[in-house]
C-alpha cells in the first residue's frame, strides 16, 4: 500500500534522482518523485502525514504548461504542514478535496490524480521538503527550505518531534530564530545565542523567553516569544539549567550612604570580620562599595 495513494500501491515514473538532474539541467524547476498507481495509473491522493494544510491551488484546468498566479507550473496541488516543519506537496491534481487551513489526518483523501499545470500524462508529483523554520510569507522560497529525497520518504514515517521541555529555566542555543514581541503579537525580528525559556506558561503555541538564567520567572523586561515549533527544532540543544538561582534564598543589601564592607558585615551577619566573605561572595577586588550597590549576603 501506499501513503499517498488511496488504494494502490506506488509506480514511480520519475525517480527523484531524474528530478535534481532535471533540476541541474535548468530543465525543471523543482526535486520531488512522480508517482501513479500501479498497473492502474490514477487514484486518489491521500495525506502523507498529519497536519495542517498550507496551500491550496485549485483553479487551474487544462494541462501542459499552464502556471499559476505565482508561476508555478504545479497546477492544482496541496501543500501539508507536518510536525518538525516538515512539508510534502501533492502537484498536478484533477481535484481538490481540501482547503487552507485545514488539519488533516494521515491517509485523509486530499485531491485526486490529474494533469493540471506543467505535466504530459496523468501523476502525482510528490515533494518533500524541511523548511528552517515554520513557513510563511512566500512558500516556494528556496532559502527558507531544502528539499529531501522524496522517493526515500514516500512510504517513511517523518521523524516525530519529541515533546519539547518548556519548563522554565530551559536553555536553548536560538539560530536564527523568529521572536515576537508577545505571545500573537508582532514579528520582533530574529535571535541568536543562548536564551532560557521564562516560564511553563504555553501561550498561541508560544512561549516567553529571557536573556538570563538569573531572570527567569522574575524579570520580563530582556524577553521576548517564541515558537514552540521552532524551538522544537533546536532540542538537541536543550539542556535544562538545573541550578538556576532560587531568588527567595537569596539575601541581598544595597548599600547606603555611609556604609563600609565591615560596618554591613556587622550589621547584617553579626560579626564585622566576615566582610570578607562578602567580598568573595561578589567577586569584589577591594572593599569600595558605593551606594546602590545590590551586594549577596553569605547565609
Ligand atoms: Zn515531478
């Protein structure tokens, strides 16, 4: 059986291999595998895997040629977002049994066979592709993804995501990544580097992240959204901080006017000879304090 194919079991016309040659040739335009059924050529298509369909081109008749509003020589086709950012692409079809929007199941029937858009001879084109991030704005931008060897996929569950620790106090290496200035709200630009998540709270798919270890359900003011998907991307990176500093066993002083590191030693810790602790405690070089300065307190 086939995961593509609603009742039959998959002929490959042109194999992926022929696609990239094509595609190096400058005689195609896109890396996929074209399937039928086989013996009896044309079926249904149905959904690779579950997910949530991203674009649907539905409008085109006729055959050979024929590109649509964006130049793409697809014809009708169906593009489903899966779990990981992966992406696969149905082409050419009769017909279209989806819409935008949509969450599909795998083996859901999505379209049907056909010969819609640059195609001779009724197939499916199937691509897949792994996008950096989750797609938006213009699809078929190649910068934003690569594609993958779709024949290879064609009968190959994608790899599941794995549950992404949320869990505040995580740490993750961003690359790259989009952020947001609140959890639905606008587009924050990129970030790069190491960011702890700021809380458990999941928020539109969302969660709020922090520059510091030492901000982490404290200080919202270095934070930002971002992505559980994309996140998810980057587990391999995830190293959850477990020794992220408890603030309520933290004592702190900040200094007064008129204080010294012995008079504050005295006061605070009973004796006036553990001012240097104090200094080792805040890595401090000498005993200058100045006022305003938050100093750590030995327990
Ligand atoms: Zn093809």
């Amino acid at each position: 059986m086939s995961r593509v194919l609603k009742s039959g079991s998959n002929q490959i016309t042109c194999t992926y291999a022929q696609h990239c040659a094509n595609v190096a040739a400058g005689k195609a335009w896109a890396k996929g595998a074209d399937v039928v059924k086989y013996k009896a050529q044309i079926d249904k298509i149905t959904a690779h895997s579950a997910g949530r369909v991203i674009k649907v081109v539905d409008y085109l008749g006729g055959t050979n040629g024929i590109v649509d509003d964006e130049g793409m020589g697809y014809g009708n086709y169906v593009m489903i977002l899966h779990d990981g950012n992966y992406v696969t692409l149905y082409a050419h079809l009769e017909a279209v049994y989806v819409r935008e929007g949509q969450t599909v199941a795998q083996g859901d029937e999505i379209g049907f066979m056909g010969n819609t858009g640059n195609s001779f001879g009724a197939h499916l084109h199937f691509e897949v592709r792994k996008y950096k991030a989750v797609p938006a704005g213009n699809l078929h931008d190649v910068s934003a993804y690569e594609w993958l060897d779709a024949q290879e996929w064609l009968d190959k569950e994608f790899p599941g995501v794995a549950s992404v620790e949320v869990k505040a106090g995580a740490k993750f290496d961003l690359r790259d990544t989009p952020v947001y200035n609140s959890e639905s709200g606008k587009s924050y630009g990129r970030r790069s580097g190491i960011y702890y998540v700021w809380s458990d709270e999941v928020k539109n798919g969302r969660i709020r992240m922090t520059n510091s270890a030492a901000h982490v359900g404290m200080n919202k003011q270095v934070s930002f959204w971002v992505s559980i998907d994309d996140i998810a991307l980057l587990e391999s990176n995830a190293e959850t901080v477990t020794t992220a500093p408890s603030p309520a066993a933290e004592k702190t002083y900040t200094v007064k006017a008129g204080d010294s590191l012995w008079a504050i030693a005295a006061k605070q810790l009973g004796n006036g000879g553990r001012y240097k602790e104090i200094m080792s405690l805040n890595e401090l070089k000498d005993d200058v304090v100045y006022v305003g300065q938050v100093l750590k307190l030995p327990e």
